[in-house]
C-alpha cells in the first residue's frame, strides 16, 4: 500500500527521511566536533557560537515561519502558479537578506558588545569577525529555506534531503583541510559554503525561471499569514540571545557546552521532526481543507504518541548510558574530562528540548495546517515573557545547569498549553460539522 492507515506517507518513506536528516545532522554536529576536539572549548569556541546567534535568530525566525505558511499554501498550487509564487519568494527573500546582512554587518561591533558583556575586547573583535563572515551564510540558508519549502510542498522530500548531506560531506572535508591552517575562521567558511552548495543543489527544482506577479493572491496571502508570526516569533524566539548573555558571563568555555548541548539536543529534535513532522504538514493541509477533521485530530493523536514516545526513549538511553558516549566522542583532544561533565548534566537538563520541543513542532503545524498562526504565536509570548526572567534568576543561583532546567521547564509548559488549546479547537470543529 502507498500510505498507511491514516494516509500518511508509507513508513518506509519516514524511515529514509529519519536516516537521511540523522545524516545530515550528524555531519553538521562532526564539523562542530573537529572544531572543539582539535582547537579546545575555550575563547575561540565561544566567539564561534556566539558569532552564529544574530544569524541564526533571523533564519530560525523567518525560515520558521515560511515553512509553516508556504508548505499548507503551496501544497495544492497547480505547476504554472506555484512557480510564478515560488520564484517570486525566492527573489524577494534573496534581496531582503541580502540587504539585512549588510545592516548587521556593519552595526556588529556595537551590538556584539551589548550582546556579550562578560566576553573580553579581543574576543569581542574576534567575534565580530567570524560573524561577519556567517552573515554570508545566513543570505544563503534564507534562499535555502524557500527551495527547501518548495520542495516539501511538492511532496518531493527524498532529494531535499540528500542534497545537505553531499554538501556536508564537502564541507567537512574542506574544513578538516583549512582549520590547521586558517584555524577558527575556516569553520565559519565551511559553514558558509555547505549553505551556499545546497542552494545551489536545490534551485533547479523551482522550475524554468518565471516573471514574479508581485501582486498575487498567493503573496498576498503568505504575507498575511506570515505577518503575526514574524512579529510574535521575533520576540520568543529571541531564546538564543538571552542565552548568549547569561552564558557569556560563565567561565571560559561554558557558553561553548551550553550551545553544544543545545545543538545536540536540537540535532535529534530535527531529526525527527523531518521524519514524523514535516511530512506530516501537506496531509494535515489537505485535511483541514477538505474539513476532514475526525481523520485530522486521529491522525495527529497517533503522531504525538510515536514523536513522545520515540523521543522519551531516547532521553531514557542518554541518562543511562550518555556520559561514556560523550567521553568516548568528545573526551580527547583539547577537551578535558571536566568539560565532558559539564556537557553531560547541562544537557540532562536541557532534555525537554528534545522531548516536549519536537512534540511541540507537531502541535503548532496542526494550528498552521488550519491556517491559524496567531494562537501559537500568542502562546509563545506569553510564556516566554515569564521564562525569560525565571531563566535569568535561575542562571545567578545555579548557573548554566539553571539556564538548562528553565529552558525545558519552558518547552513542557508551552507544549500542555498549545494541547489544550489545540484539543478545545478540533472539538469546536467537531461540533459545527456534526
């Protein structure tokens, strides 16, 4: 059978999406790896995470929000038009990026400074550097986003995710041939040029090149959808920040475990999220639309089950058996035996980000697939406007293990909330088609 029971995508499918995004995530994680095993966690690693924060906000803020409004929007596009709107996003997001990178650039020194006051001026200086050159990387993941959308839109997932793991693999190796030699500014241009090869790789499926109607329903639309998400998320997903602040106020190092564990912990969340999750969003679209909602609210419920489950297990295996694994990956090179501690209990804490953040995704593409961003949105500001202070009184009395707690007590909290809400909503809806 093509699809399962509930019409989702057959499971082997899932099951080469999952590998292909592990993959994936795992060369990105090894770059990171070759980075701290051969330089140490220290000043140089910390301006290269914390160089990567401004950047990576903007794309977590608008290559989120576009996948939550352009998947749904585009799924059911006939060819002609979904080019027309797809070349015309392109092209836009392109020039907004560019123009966002070059501000940033320029203002770096000042609003580094006000982002890291613990950091000393020459890893100020340093981490300016690095971030100017990331900026590049941002322009290019943001085009990435649009292409990467697209293709999941078309139902066409296997390619774009087999593409990021060629150009990982190239960039890897052009890392591994540059750090001796470049040293900490060679992984910030590998970064760059995985982003770059992926676009590059990705941008035939757009089609042949068509005149954008900057006027069209469909961008209409998306700006309207897109709207109340880039305003809430530009304040809630401001996360990182305030994790660079606490963090750059700890020893030497500690923003670098703080981001790692972080990244790791995100790295599973990602995974599956592309294997259950994103797949999921056109079927979600087509039901909503075709007021399917029985077939919707069930076919949801499963998901959640397999996305708890498949997560709370993996946590259950890094309790038990997480700290030799990282001694056994991480434990040699610059880093010492302490660090590899630290990791471990900063990421026992940080554990809601993989558990209730990839459930989490599952119930805010539900509210999308509906065509409502502004309850998730709404949710987000609310309860990151009391995690935030929570966050800081809890990083000055148990410092960064504090900040690790709050941010999956954060997590937990605003998964519970978007369920209820969610569940109230598909019985209102129930009601009104029985």
């Amino acid at each position: 059978m093509a699809q399962r029971r509930h019409g989702w995508l057959p499971v082997r499918l899932n099951l080469s999406l999952g590998a292909l995004a592990a993959a994936n995530l795992v060369i990105g994680l090894a770059s990171q790896w070759y980075v701290v095993t051969r330089l140490g966690v220290g000043v140089p690693t910390d301006a290269l995470f914390a160089g990567m924060a401004v950047p990576q906000l903007v794309l977590e803020i608008v290559s989120g929000s576009l996948m939550h409004v352009l998947v749904p929007l585009l799924a059911s596009e006939e060819p002609e038009r979904f080019r027309r709107t797809t070349w015309a996003l392109f092209m836009g997001i392109g020039a907004l990026f560019s123009a966002l990178a070059v501000l940033l650039a320029i203002s770096a020194p000042w609003w580094i400074r006000a982002m890291l006051p613990g950091f000393s001026p020459e890893a100020v200086t340093l981490t300016v550097s690095l971030t100017r050159i990331q900026l590049l990387g941002m322009v290019s993941t943001a085009l990435l986003s649009v292409l990467w959308y697209a293709y999941h839109a078309r139902s066409r997932f296997l390619w774009a995710e087999l593409a990021p793991v060629f150009a990982g693999v190239v960039a890897f190796a052009l890392l591994v041939v540059a750090l001796p030699r470049y040293g900490i500014s060679a992984a910030a241009w590998a970064n760059v040029a995985r982003t770059a090869l992926v676009a590059a790789m990705l941008l035939p499926g757009l089609g042949a090149w068509r005149r954008p109607d900057w006027r069209s329903p469909e961008l209409a639309l998306t700006w309207q959808r897109l709207r109340p998400l880039l305003v809430g998320t530009s304040y809630y997903k401001a996360d990182p920040l305030v994790d660079r602040y606490l963090a750059s106020m700890a020893p030497a190092g500690g923003l670098s475990i703080l981001y790692i564990g972080r990244q790791i912990w995100g790295a599973a969340g990602q995974i599956a999220n592309r294997a259950i999750a994103s797949p999921m969003v056109p079927l979600l679209a087509a039901r909503a639309k075709a007021g399917a909602w029985l077939e919707f609210r069930s076919g949801l419920r499963e998901r959640l089950l397999w996305a708890g489950a498949v997560t709370g297990a993996g946590y259950a295996v890094f309790l038990a058996v997480g700290r030799p694994v990282l001694r056994l990956l991480i434990g040699h090179g610059g880093v010492s035996a302490g660090n590899v501690i630290d990791l471990w209990w900063v990421m026992v804490g940080l554990g809601g980000i993989l558990v209730a953040g990839t459930m989490g995704q599952l119930t805010s593409a539900a509210f999308y697939s509906c065509g409502d961003t502004k309850t998730p949105t709404r949710v987000g500001i609310i309860t990151f406007s009391l995690y935030v202070p929570a966050k800081i009184a809890a990083f000055f009395s148990f410092g960064l293990m504090g900040v690790a707690v709050a941010t999956s007590v954060y997590f937990a909290v605003n998964l519970v909330v978007q369920l209820l809400l969610l569940d109230r909503a598909l019985r209102l809806r129930l009601e009104a088609a029985a």
